[in-house]
C-alpha cells in the first residue's frame, strides 16, 4: 500500500480567489499566535488538577468523541469494538478500526481536526489508513507516555489563556479546587481552569434520576428541594458555591428555548407536581420554560452570564442509550423557534444591561429570521457561534453571513470549542481564526470595510468578544 504525505496547507480554508486569499493571509497573520480563550467546554477538570498522562491513542483521541464514533456506527461497526461500554476491547484493535475507515471522515471537520493534531501534535508526516495504524498508535501511545505531552504541558504548549469545563450542581468540584490550590503555590501551575453550572440534571423532569438528584441537592444544600422555596434557595447557594470556584456562566440544554413566566403560587404548584412524581410531558416542558426565566433571574443578581443550547433531540436512539448512555453520538438537531418562545423571559429581563445570554441553535433557518433580529435589539441577548454539527468551515461561513448584516459582530461571541476532546481546541480554534478571516477579507475586496477595521475584527472575534462576553 502507498503511502500518502500528510500536508496542511498554509491556505487552507482561505478563498480561492488569489486577491482575496492574499487579504486573509495577512490577517489570519496578525492573530494566528494569539492564545486561545475557551470560554465553553466539556473536558475533564481531573485532566489539569492530577496532570497524569493521556494514556494511549485511543483513549485520548477515539473513545472521548463522538463525533468519531458516530461516523463510525453509521457504517455498521459495533461500539463495543471501539472500547466503549466495553472496558476489555483492544484499545489498538480499535485503533486500527479507525484507521481501516479514516476514509470515511474525508470532507468532515473530524478528519480536518484529527489531521491537524497528527502532524501539529504529534509530527506525523504521512496519512493515517491500515497500513499506517501501527505506526501512529506506537508513535502517539509513545509520546503520551512523556512529560512534554501531559495536560498541563499541551495547556501552555497552544497558548491556552483559559478553559471552562462544565459541571452539575452535583458536582463537589473538588478537581477545581486542587487547581486553584496549585495556581496560589509559588511556582505552582498557573493554568486557568473554571467551572460552568449546567443544572439540567435538577431542572429536567425528564433527565434519568432526576427524583434522586433533588435528594443530592438536598443533602449538598441543606436546603429541602421538594419544596419550591427549597429549591430555588438550593440553586442560589450552588450558583454562589460555583461563581467561588471561578464560574462566570450557566449552560442550559434545554431540548427548546421555550420559557415562561408563572406567578410564584402558580410555579410552586407546578413544583409539587414535578417533585412529586405526578407531570405529564407538557408539565416538564413548562417546568424547564420557567426555570430558564428563574435562572435569568438569578443572572440578573449574581451576574454569571446564562447560556441556552436549545434544540438537540438528544439520545434519539433508544436502544444505544440504554446500552452506553447519554453523549454517544444519537443526538439530533430539531426545528426550534425562538421569537415567541423567548417573549416571556424577554419581557421581564430583557432590557436589563447587565443581564448576558448568549443564545446556540442547531436550527440554522432561524440565524437570518428570528435570533439576529433579537440580538440585533435586545440589550440582554448575544448570540453564540456555530455550534456542534454546524462548528465547521460552511456552518462558520453561514452564521456569518446569515447574522453579521442585522447583528453586526459586535453581538456575536466569538469563538467557543464546545469539545470533550482536549486536542481539538487547538485545531477548532484554528479553523475558526481562518474562516473569519476569509470572511473578513471578502469586506476588504468588495470595499465594505477598510483593511484596518478588518484587522482590529480579526483580533476581536478570535480574542476580545470572548473576555468580553464571558466576563472574563
């Protein structure tokens, strides 16, 4: 079997246009080697807080993410082979399994990723297919094994500034806290790892173990959560426990953006109700719509910026999710509606200044129709990047285009990662520096900005719009 050269093009991703591709060489120039700010994330903290090696090629590169595994399943091969829910698979077997079907990753952002890391990360020189499997798993297994590529290493390696991971109210966050006691040592690790509050797992009726969770709330609290006022107490003492350990945002995954505003007699009702056992689906949809306008309340007197990722069917696959669990590749993007479904929350906070939301979709027909028109107005509401199956160079161009006309970029967020998979931060965020700046100079070409606003842009959407937006 030939070999093939593994190359990453200094102009990939840059217009093809020559003018054009020379406008955003220089910009991509000017903030290539700015550090990284990844203010939404799922890595581990217990990466950074024990720094212990990676382990082998797989386990860092294939078993964490699903958009690998996916790929994979969708072409027949069992999950079990790739070592996941299957702690005795062959974590090289597996490996060559990628490598047997890397084929299938051409043209998908996974492929552009992995590739960045191979030759990036790990100074690989020719493709990766099955005549090359042991090669790379040798070669990467090798070098995980060594200081240099330990998490705290590859952290200062890409000019990685700050990290959030994102954690449960169940969550003691005791990996959080040995990080910041290693960044008060002198000559300690001084990496910038924080938290983000992600309730969904005491907010959603419908999330599994959702009765035995309000118990941990309690037992962590103090606080009885089977009573309305108890609960809402529990969130404020968990959201003040976070923002000490570093949080400056919520995440909310809620499967629509839909919100509502009960009077308090009303929610406490519904609270019972939930509690209790006794809802029907459209009890919980109306549960999660008014948590999300108690959090924006709770916002509005902490200060933690409040995002919502609306509009994942997530485990659409029954029969996997009872075989491996949640975040195994069988979630899908749904139509979602954000005009009416927002009012509610709007009309109670929407003019509030000092309130942030940051506003994902998955739904990209409502960028142009519905969510630039409301970030274009609402002092409150920014809008997030392209997020997870749109996190690619054609999803980054149409945000762009769809929202930049009504929203401008100063309502956008930037650039979040949104990855489990530590070392594609690097490689996404590169991708995004590069789409935006091919964006940028199709302005400069057609004269609808001057190369100078273009440039400050480039820094403010790779840089300064995440600090600014996170409260960083």
């Amino acid at each position: 079997m030939k070999n093939h050269a593994l190359e990453l093009h200094p102009d990939r991703l840059f217009p093809s246009d020559p003018a054009i591709r020379a406008i955003a060489r220089s910009l991509y120039e000017g903030i290539a080697a700015l550090p990284i700010v990844s203010p939404h994330g799922h890595t581990d903290p217990a990466w950074f807080a024990k720094n212990e090696p990676f382990g082998d090629a797989s386990a860092l590169l294939l078993k964490p993410d699903h958009y690998l595994f996916r790929m994979l399943y969708s072409q027949g091969i069992p999950l079990e082979s790739l070592g996941i829910g299957n702690p005795d698979a062959d974590p090289r077997e597996a490996w060559r399994i990628l490598a047997d079907h890397y084929h299938l990753f051409r043209g998908t952002p996974s492929r552009m990723w992995l590739d960045w890391v191979f030759a990036e990360v790990f100074g690989m020189g020719i493709q990766l297919d099955a005549g090359t499997s042991d090669l790379y798993y040798d070669t990467i297994t090798e070098m995980l094994a060594s200081d240099g590529f330990r998490p705290r290493a590859l952290f200062d390696r890409y000019r990685i500034e700050l990290i959030a991971t994102t954690e449960s109210p169940l969550d003691t966050l005791e990996h959080h806290a040995a990080i910041r006691a290693e960044n008060g040592k002198t000559g300690g690790w001084q990496g910038k790892v924080i938290t983000a509050y992600r309730p969904d797992p005491v907010v959603d009726p419908e999330f599994e173990g959702f009765a035995a969770n309000l118990g941990r709330l309690s037992e962590l609290t103090g606080e009885d959560c089977l009573s309305w006022h108890g609960y809402l107490a529990a969130h404020r003492q968990r959201r003040a426990f976070f923002k000490a350990m570093g949080a400056t945002s919520t995440d909310h995954g809620h499967p629509t953006p839909r919100t509502a505003d009960l009077d308090p007699h009303e929610a406490a009702a519904l609270f019972a109700k939930i509690s209790a056992g006794a809802f029907a689906p459209q009890d919980a949809e109306l549960f999660r719509a008014q948590m999300l306008t108690e959090m924006a309340a709770m916002s509005v007197d902490d200060g933690l910026v409040m995002q919502i990722h609306p509009g994942s069917f997530r485990n659409h696959n029954a029969s996997l999710f009872l075989r491996f669990g949640r975040d195994k590749g069988a979630d899908i993007p749904m139509r979602t509606e954000f005009v009416n479904n927002l009012k509610p929350l709007l009309d109670r906070f929407g003019n509030e200044r000092d309130l942030s939301i940051i506003l994902f979709t998955l739904d990209e027909s409502v960028y142009a129709r519905e969510l630039a028109p409301l970030a274009g107005h609402y002092p409150s509401l920014k809008l997030g990047p392209a997020w997870w199956f749109h996190d690619s160079p054609e999803g980054m161009r149409r945000f762009r285009h769809m929202t930049t006309e009504t929203a401008g970029f100063y309502n956008t967020v930037g650039f979040n990662d949104d990855t489990r998979a530590f070392l594609s931060i690097p490689a996404r965020h590169d991708v995004a520096r590069r789409i935006d700046c091919g964006f940028l100079a199709q302005l400069v070409a057609e004269h609808r900005i001057a190369d100078w606003e273009a440039a400050e842009l480039a820094h403010d959407l790779t840089y300064r719009l995440a600090k600014k937006a996170y409260r960083l």
